[in-house]
C-alpha cells in the first residue's frame, strides 16, 4: 500500500484501488446506460441513510470509476444513495470519501448488481435490466459463467 497527503487530499492506493477524497461535482450521478435505479428522496430508505450521514460522518467509501471521456469526472460503481445524500448534505464543498478504480461498462453493471443484491430491496426488472445489457456484451456466456 502506498499513501500521500497534500493540504487538502489524502490518497491511498492498494491492489488497483485508490482511496481519495472526490467533490460531488465531479461525479455523474445518474449515467442512463449504467445507473441501475434513480435515488427516491422521499423514500425511507434515502432518508435513513441521509439522516445516518449527517449523524454519524460517511461510514463507508463510496465506488467510483474514472470516465475516460471526462477527464476529472467519475461514474459511480457503488454509493448512488451516499454520493445523493452527501451531496444534499454537503453539496461540493465537502469533498466525500470514494475507492477509486478502473472497471469496463460490463464490471461496472456487474459491480452494481452484486453490490444492490444485498442492500436496498431492488426491482427483478432493474436486475433484468442490467443483466440484459451484460449478456449482449457476453453472448456465449452460461448461466454457471454469470454465477462466478
């Protein structure tokens, strides 16, 4: 692991993933293609995790990944909720804790799916969807190649 520090960023990079605080502003929230459901702000859901931010601090870092056709700018693999909240809370001012690394579109949804398979109640067709679009990427795949 290696780790800097300058005035105002503290990095930290292990196994092809660096920690690094990223302002909102530099996120794309809401990708058409990639984002697996749009944050309800009136959900109780959002709110928990709202009210739990402003609580408690950010209790796990955000996923994000580097756009390569918006240098500066980062896509969310995980923490749409967080990223929505933080943002509300703290708009771009304060930057947020986020794991950054490289994914392809495919790891991104892959990414998505396995990480909101245990959280938030999400939707067969949000799921359909997204497998959807990795299977058109993957024709050949097997139902025992996606369990891996």
């Amino acid at each position: 692991m290696t780790a800097t520090a300058t005035n105002d960023t503290v990095t930290a990079s292990n196994d092809g993933k660096t920690l690094a605080f990223v302002r909102t502003d530099q996120i794309v929230m809401n990708d058409p293609d990639l984002t697996l459901r749009k944050v309800d702000k009136t959900g109780e859901y959002y709110k928990a995790i709202r009210d739990s931010i402003q609580k408690n601090g950010l209790l796990q870092a955000v996923s994000v990944r580097p756009l390569p056709t918006q240098p500066g700018k980062y896509a969310i693999l995980e923490g749409l909720h967080r990223v929505t909240a933080w943002d509300e809370l703290y708009g771009s001012s304060k930057p947020i804790p986020a794991m950054i690394q490289e994914a392809t579109d495919e790891e991104a949804i892959l990414h998505q799916v396995r990480a909101n398979a245990v959280r938030n109640p999400t939707k067969l067709a949000e799921f359909g969807r997204q497998l959807s679009k990795y299977l058109s990427w993957n024709l050949d795949m097997t139902v025992e190649d996606l369990s891996k």
